[in-house]
C-alpha cells in the first residue's frame, strides 16, 4: 500500500473510493475485486496525468462487530486492530494496490466529524427522535422491509433468519427526499451505472422512501449521538460518511475543496441504495455537492452463488496469487468479467487464460522480441529504415487500440473491453512477426536484407513499449519487467510517467536502446497442489 498522489489547494483531484469493507473476517475475492478495479482506474487516470487521490478502509462499528469480537474472546477495537494490520492491510499491498489513504471509522478523526455531521442535521430539523420495529439483519447491518425477506424470513443475502428489532431511535427525514434524488437521477443519468442498477434505484424510490432510523440504543459499540449519548450512530451512517471526513470534511476545508465530491464511488450491487439514495439524501439535507456516479459492480459467483464468508465460497486471493502470480490475478478478474455484472470464477478458465493470453500472446511476444534483438543485433535496437504499409498497419492499430483503452477503461469503467482492446492489438503485432517472419529474413545478409530485418525488430520493441505503457495499470510488476527488458527508462523515463494520451506517438523507443532478455514474464503453470 503506497501514498502515491497529493491535493495542494487549487488543484483537482480525480477522487475514487471503494466501499469500506467490515473487519468480521479476513478479505475474500470479493473485496479485493472491487479494490483492484478501483486502483486500476485511478492508475490509468495517473498515467493521463491526472492529480489522484484513491480510497479505501474499513468499516469497524456495528453489531455484527461486536459480536464477532465476543466470540474471539476479544474486545471489539482489539479484533478491528488485528483484522486491520494482519489481513485487510497486507492484502492491499500484496495486490500493488496503491491507495493514496486508508480510513478507518474507529480514528477519532473519522468519528468527531460523523458527530459534527449528524448533529448539524439535527440541528435543522432533519432527524427527530422516534421508535422502529421490525426485521433487522446483523450481516447486512439493515433494516429490512418484510417484501425484502425470502421464505422463512431469511435475508436474501446472507441466506439468515432475520431479528425482530424494536427500540427507540432517532430517525432522518429521508421520505422528503424522495421527488429531490428523483429530479437529480433524471438531470443526472449517468449518476448510477450500469444500466441495471439505475433502474433499479428509480424504481425504488418511486414507490416512496421511508424515513431511515439513524440510531441503535440496545448496544454500546459505536458513535455516540452527540446530544443522547445513549444511542449510537446507525453503523450505515457512520460508514457512509467516510468519504467526506477522509478528505478533510469539518477538519483540512483546503483538502476538502480539492477533493470533494467523489468521481466515483465504486460499490457492490448489495449495498447499491445505501449508496445511490441514502448517501445523496444526506449530502442534499447538509448542502454538500453530490458525488459523480456510483458504479455498482456485480458479484464474483462460485457453484452459482455469491461469493462471501457466510456462504462458504470465500477463497482467499493469496490461494490464486500463489499459483498464478499477482498481476495474472489482477488481470484474471477485469478481463473475464464485465465490470457492473455478475461473473462466475473458475481455476480452469483462470488456468486457460494465463497460458493463452498472457503466457502465448504477451509473454511470448516479448520474449521473441528481445531474443531476437540480441541474435542478430547484439541487444541494441536497430534503426526502422525500411517501414512501409506492414509497418503503417500496426502503427494504426496502436492509435486505435490506445484511443478505445483510454475511453473504455478511463471513461466508461470497461475494464474488460478495454483490456481486449489493448490485447487485439498485441495479437495484431504477433501476427506482424508470423507474416514478416524475422527468422527468415534474417537470412539475407545484404544491406537490403539487414534493413529489412531491422525495420521488422524495431516495429516490434517499439509495439512492446507501448504495450507496456497501456497494460501497466492492470499488470504493474510485469510491465515494470517489460520496460527494463527495452531498455526504455534511460531514454524516456520511469514507465509511470508515461502518458495514455502520448502512447501511440510513434518512434518514441529510440534506436541504440540495450534490450535484454530478462526473466519469463509469465512461467509455465506447475500443476496445482492437491
């Protein structure tokens, strides 16, 4: 986990958060899918040359905490400390997750600010003290209306029977915001993404919202409300602020105002409301500007259900890291599965796209390429002095391929397309090489046959260092690896300083450049451990 951004004051900031995630358990791939696709957009708006600054944390309050807590023989603050330190944080770095500001809602300068918030609501008349009973479920930290419940009162997440709840709470007038987020959604349509998720998020709030307990009076592990000390904060409200107070809301106003509000809010389908009309309703009541969109992205399934701890289809990222390596990983998940729907993972569709895609197709580009330089070249690149239409056509495919990356990825959060796009364009420079065969021309030693030859291993090392500019956000070790390989830095710089928008600048990886060949950037699978 590494701090790679800053916001002076009078700078903006392309501002992305990922959910908090709860400390009852260790990450499963479900959190770190939705983490590696928010760091693989905030490194591709980095590398647009953009200011960046990049969320995530945990959410460490709330019931369902301090019951685990209980069960571990522990107290609640201890258990988030281990949680924290031993799993959540480790994992991040073990990802090249390069978040600028991990949160946690446990640090006071999270929980005054929760208080200032919730008590400037209070003060205009927008919460007021009343009573709640019905079904509650501790895993989703929700109230659930009853048409929400399976058979069996279960929650149709978590696949539990739910708790009948009944206290006194305070409650947020949430109903009077109803024809307020409905005018918002319509003037902003790309506001909740995919398509999917928006229509459901209209379709909720059309049938009218209900006001939204904010407290919990019947346990203590929590924030307390500032004027009846006897309540804590709804755990949703607590968490649901973070993205304000970690950016210096009521504490750093020069942050704040170079940050605020979020570009993207990056969350799972499950908690999509709390996120597309809770959240929005309580920026509105306090005169805070909305954020850009909420992308809900789907869930990862394994045997046909979702992926989570209590339905014991949690796997640890680190099982596939250890087999596959970390930006196979990275890649896996935003290649093979359409970013906003639901995706089933399997090791044998994992296992084929390493071998097919990354090992044949990029691996073995790069390892021909450099292999062949240093054959009939002695390792310097060679000067393209025969480039004709062969050569145009795969300078034309970069342009095109950066240009669809940069709007796909960049843009639309299509990280699966964009990743295509940039692959379409690797499997265009293999079939150069299969057309122009270099092993062959390599047999015409005359002056004509050398430049030939030349001009075929520039194209292809030049292709390769663009190559490696694009794919760096989502493979950032390999790239690093590539890069070395050509040579590139002496000439043109640290690959994190190259620009999407300057990739496709043909002849930028000059002739005279020292290509080695460096080690196999993706090895042969051994066979997995029974």
């Amino acid at each position: 986990m590494a701090a790679t951004g800053s916001t002076a004051a009078g700078e903006s900031a392309f501002y992305v958060t990922t959910p908090i995630y709860y400390v009852n358990d260790a990450p499963h791939l479900g959190h770190a899918y939705t983490t590696v696709a928010g760091d693989v957009l905030t490194r591709w708006h980095r590398q647009r040359g953009e200011k960046v600054w990049y969320l995530t944390g945990t959410d460490e309050h709330g019931q369902k905490i301090m019951r685990t807590a209980d069960a571990n023989g522990v107290t609640p603050q201890q258990w988030c400390d281990k949680l924290v330190e031993e799993a959540w944080k480790p994992l991040w770095s073990h990802l090249s997750v390069a978040n600028d500001d991990f949160i946690r809602t446990t640090e006071p300068r999270h929980t005054e600010r929760v208080q200032e918030f919730v008590q400037d609501l209070y003060d205009k008349g927008e919460i007021y003290q009343g009573g709640y009973e019905g079904p509650y479920c501790v895993g989703c930290e929700e109230y659930k209306s009853p048409g929400d419940l399976l058979e069996g009162d279960l929650c149709p997440v978590h696949k539990r029977q739910v708790e009948w709840l009944k206290e006194e709470n305070y409650f947020f007038r949430l109903s009077d915001y109803g024809p307020r987020l409905l005018e918002f959604y319509e003037s902003h349509p790309d506001f909740i993404q995919p398509a999917s998720a928006r229509n459901e998020v209209l379709q909720f709030v059309r049938q009218g919202l209900q006001d939204l307990s904010i407290s919990r009076s019947t346990f203590d592990w929590g924030i307390p409300i500032p004027w009846d000390p006897k309540h804590v904060i709804y755990v949703w409200i607590d968490a649901l602020l973070n993205y304000a107070t970690a950016v210096g809301y009521g504490s750093d106003q020069a942050k704040f105002d170079a940050t605020w509000p979020a570009n993207v809010h990056l969350v799972g389908k499950d908690i999509l409301r709390f996120h597309a009309v809770i959240w929005p309703a309580m920026l509105m009541a306090n005169g805070l500007p909305l954020p850009g969109r909420v992308f809900a992205n789907g869930w990862l399934m394994v045997g046909g259900e979702k992926m989570s701890k209590s339905n014991l289809t949690g796997i640890s990222p680190r099982q596939l890291t250890e087999h596959f390596g970390v930006d196979a990983y990275r890649y896996y998940f935003l290649r093979a599965i359409p970013f906003g729907q639901d995706g089933s993972f399997s090791w044998e569709d994992f296992s084929a796209r390493y071998t097919s895609e990354l090992a044949n197709d990029f691996g073995n580009l790069a390892s021909r390429v450099a292999a062949m330089v240093g054959k009939y070249f002695d390792g310097v690149l060679p000067e393209a002095v025969a480039a004709g239409p062969a050569e145009q056509a795969v300078a034309d495919g970069l342009a095109e391929a950066a240009t669809r990356a940069d709007t796909l990825i960049g843009d639309n959060l299509d990280f699966a397309g964009g990743i295509a796009a940039i692959f379409d364009f690797v499997k265009q420079v293999n079939g150069y090489l299969t057309e122009q065969a270099p092993w062959k021309v390599a047999k015409d030693e005359s002056p004509q046959g050398r430049a030939r030859l030349a001009t075929i291993l520039y194209t292809a090392a030049e292709s390769l260092r663009a190559i490696a500019v694009l794919l760096n956000p989502v493979m950032p070790a390999t790239c690093a690896k590539l890069w070395a390989s050509l040579g590139a830095e002496p000439h043109l710089g640290p690959l994190a300083d190259q620009r999407v928008g300057d990739v496709a600048r043909w002849g930028q990886l000059p002739a005279g450049a020292q290509v080695t060949k460096g080690e196999i950037l993706f090895p042969r699978l051994e066979d997995p451990k029974s």
